[in-house]
C-alpha cells in the first residue's frame, strides 16, 4: 500500500468559497493580483525556472491567503504596503534566496515546518525516506517481528525534523531520537515538534553517534550529506543558501555515509534496518558499503522520478 500522503483535504478546503476582498481607498491600493503577478513572473523569468509558482507561493505568504484565493480573486486590489513587501521578496527571490527561506517554511509530509538558513531545505524526494520506514515497520497491533510496540527509532542529522516528526507523527508509539550536530538546527527541529504537538521525539546535540545515549534502535534513518565537495552545482541554486556541512561530504560525497554504515550496526538491534538517502549515482556505491559491512537484504529504491535515492539493509547479527 502506497502510504504517501496526499494534501488533498487541504487543497479541497481552501479550494471552498473564500470571503470576496473588501475594495480599499484609491490611496492605498499597490497593485490589481493579476498585474502583480504578471510583473513578478517577468522579473523572475531570468533567475527562477519556476517563477510562476515563486510569485505566486510569495505574493500568497504576504497576503496570508492560498494560491487558490489569488486564482478566484485576480482583480482584487493589493495594499500598497503589501505590493512593497512583496517586491522585496521578489528582489531576494531574484538573487537566488529559496522561497523556503522568504516564506520561512516548507510542507513535508503533512506537516507545515519551520526552515531556517541553519537546516536544510526539505524536499520532496525524502518524503520516500519516510514512506519506506514505515513500510518496514509492520502495525503495534501485528505483536511480532519488527514493529511491536515500542520500538525505537533513530534519526541521524535531522535538521529540521522532518524525517523524525513525520514518522513520529504516524507511528505515536514510536520512541525516535533525533540528533544534530548544530544547535541551531536543533532548535528549529523542536520549535516544529511543538507546533505539531509531536511528543514522541527526544531531540539530542550529537556529531552522529558521538553523544547518543547507549541503547539499540529498531531502525536507524538518515538524510546525511553526499554531495562531492568539489560538485559544482553547490555554487548554483537553492543549495548556495544552505549549511554547508549538510550537503558536502568528501571527495566522492560518501565520506558521511561511509561513518554511518561502519558504526550504525553497534547501535541496531539483531533485525533492525539502516535507511539511507543517498545521490541519484550512488546506488550502486552505498549498497556495496552495506553488503560489505555485512548487511543482509540490501536494495536500493528509486523515487518517484525514478532514481536510484534510498538504499536500505538489515542487520541480522545480535
């Protein structure tokens, strides 16, 4: 069963009848959506390969409505102050700023998270991290095997939580330790627990196992760096705004990888499963590490635009 969510709901209940604007004095208007809009994709074409989308994401944030708001309202009248704030944005957009940065958050899962310059940015992709987790680990209710109640969970480099709280928020009879090395990062992860209401995480300050407490985990996930330090696309996009050090790691990018896989099964229960996302190049790379570490049923799994993205295997050994 494909348990990915979907925001449907979501998209349904905004998609609703929303209130119509209210006219403003002459005086105060910035600007009709529609010709907003229009200007703002024009000023974005040169530096955005999204750029309808970013205007619209940015010009909905400084509103506080939906995109679909903006859709059923194009000649309403935009506040002067509003149209100003939002072409700040678009100026920061143009110098290559991620949105999740202007906005501040970014939908993982179903979850509405906090992002800030000192986590990286979640992205779709990694929701398949998640998915196949859970997919690992049968119902409490099965009360055998993988999965009975109570079964711990780690997650390695979790920035802003994503990984964790999207699995603790599924499976609430889960314990899941989350660790970062970054301060900052951790902070970010429990502002979002709290603003989900996700108690099931218990945050740690660690340089991945270096300052774990000693237990042994049903599962161990994690989103490490692995991108080669001299990549040159760390100079080009999104990526140029976030921590380095949650993206680079060595020569070949698997400098991380290899440190998780090598210590990971001191910290696995006999059974228990290592997750790793990984480039769309490493398959091959990161299930030869597991094999030879002595993992047993290693895979690799693609995403949904087909490449190669988690490698899994299980640890049998007490």
């Amino acid at each position: 069963m494909n348990i990915r969510r979907i925001s449907w709901q979501r998209w349904r209940m905004n998609r609703g009848n929303p209130s119509p604007p209210t006219p403003l004095p002459q005086g105060e208007r910035g600007g009709r959506i529609r010709e907003l809009l229009a200007n703002a994709v024009l000023k974005l074409q040169a530096s955005s390969e999204s750029a309808r989308a970013d205007a619209e994401i940015l010009l909905a944030h400084c509103l506080q409505k939906s995109r679909t708001w903006l859709f059923t309202w194009p000649e309403k009248e935009v506040d002067s102050t509003i149209a100003t704030a939002f072409m700040r944005l678009l100026d920061e957009r143009s110098k290559g700023v991620p949105i999740a940065h202007l906005t501040g958050q970014r939908e993982f899962w179903t979850l509405n998270l906090k992002v800030t310059p000192d986590t990286l940015i979640p992205r779709p992709e990694t929701e398949l991290l998640v998915e196949t987790a859970l997919l690992l680990l049968p119902s409490p209710l099965e009360g055998e095997g993988l999965g009975v109640r109570g079964y711990s969970l780690l997650d390695l480099g979790t920035g802003t939580g994503a990984i964790a709280l999207a699995i603790a928020s599924e499976r609430p009879d889960a314990h899941v330790i989350a660790c970062d090395f970054s301060p900052a990062a951790l902070a970010v992860a429990q502002e979002n627990a709290h603003a989900h209401h996700i108690r099931n995480v218990q945050f740690v300050q660690s340089d991945w196992f270096g300052a774990l407490p000693a237990q042994r985990f049903s599962l161990i996930v994690s989103n490490p760096p692995y991108i080669e330090t001299d990549d040159p696309h760390l100079r080009q996009g999104d990526v140029r705004f976030e921590p380095l050090s949650a993206l680079a790691s060595g020569m070949d990018g698997l400098d991380d990888i290899r440190h998780i896989i090598q210590t990971a099964p001191q910290w696995l229960e006999a059974g228990g499963w290592l997750l790793l996302e990984h480039g769309y190049n490493q398959g091959a790379s990161v299930t030869a590490l597991l094999r030879n570490a002595g993992f047993q049923k290693v895979r690799c799994l693609p995403d949904l635009a087909g490449n190669d993205r988690v490698s899994v295997g299980q640890w049998l050994q007490g």
